[in-house]
C-alpha cells in the first residue's frame, strides 16, 4: 500500500502562506537534497486548487532536478471551480478527497506527497490517510498569514524523526498514533 506523506514549510509562528517569500536563505541546499530525496521515493502529487496554482506558475517549466521530478510526476489536484489543468501530467479530480486519496493509497506506485496543510490536508489528516506529516519549521516570524491549523477533529501524533539544517530549520516527522 502506497503512503501519503505531508511536506509543510512553516514559519515558527505557524504560518504556512506563501512560503516563498519568507523562507528565504533557510531553504539552503540541505534542505533542498531532504525534498528531492522524498520526491524520488514519490510517484503522484495532491493538492488543492490553491497551491495548483501556486506551483504550476513557480514550476511552470522544469529548471533543475528538483522542478524537473515535480512537473513530470502524476498531479491530482481537487477542485470543483477549476475548469482546466494546463500544467503537465495533472488531473483535475471534483470527487470526494478522502475517497480519492484512499483509491490511490490502495494502488501500486510510489508514496503520494502533499505540499502544504490546506483544506485536502486537513481531510486526509482527519480521516486517517496522511501516514506521514513533516513540518519544516523555519526560524523566522512572519507576522500575518495563513496559520498550520484550522478548527477541526483532535488527531493524536507520534514524533517519528526530527533533524535540523545547517540553516535553522527543524524538520519534526509524525505520524498518526494510527500509524506507529
């Protein structure tokens, strides 16, 4: 059974919108080699509409081996407002998230990741499906933004792994305690 693995960057206020503009140095190389590694273990990417287009206008053309593995991968992104996916190899998916995702956990392939908590997060995470949850917290306050979190179910969480960067982040790996 294929795995679902969350990436999130978030700031150590707990913001998690429009990352690119604050993570600035801390995004070093290390960092960079940890993403690209997960990648390479990962076959198809999740999201919703919001980082669809987020992602498909940063990485609307592969620059290098980490954009390059991103716009060859399988690309589900939900939504029901979004008439047409232009960016390579995406799927534009109006069904239930929670359904969908568990179709594709019961395939074969490679782990699925996720990039950000948003509202497909926040619904794998509640029903059972994100296997993995990684939080890149970088050491910066951004002051205003998008928090991690939004109200919803309680869902216990087993620190698996934590690493730091040569530039400040720390990486904290869960798991569900569904998961252990």
């Amino acid at each position: 059974m294929r795995r679902v693995v969350e990436s999130t960057l978030i700031s150590a206020d707990g913001v998690i919108e429009e990352p690119h503009r604050w993570t600035g140095e801390h995004f070093g190389e290390e960092a960079v080699g940890r993403a690209l590694e997960q990648l390479r273990r990962t076959d198809a990417m999740v999201m919703g509409r919001g980082t669809y287009e987020l992602f498909s206008t940063i990485w609307a053309k592969p620059a290098d081996d980490y954009s390059s593995v991103i716009y060859d991968m399988k690309k589900y992104v939900f939504s029901s407002t979004l008439d047409q996916a232009d960016w390579n190899n995406t799927e534009i998916v109006t069904e239930d998230v929670v359904a969908t995702v568990a179709e594709l956990k019961g395939q074969d392939g490679q782990d699925i990741v996720l990039y950000g908590h948003g509202g497909v997060g926040q619904a794998l995470l509640e029903a059972g499906l994100l296997d993995e949850l990684k939080l890149w917290v970088h050491p910066v306050i951004v002051g205003r933004g998008t928090l991690l979190f939004r109200p919803g179910e309680q869902t216990e969480l087993r620190l698996a792994a934590t690493h730091t960067t040569s530039t400040g982040v720390v990486i904290l790996t869960y798991r569900a305690s569904s998961h252990s």
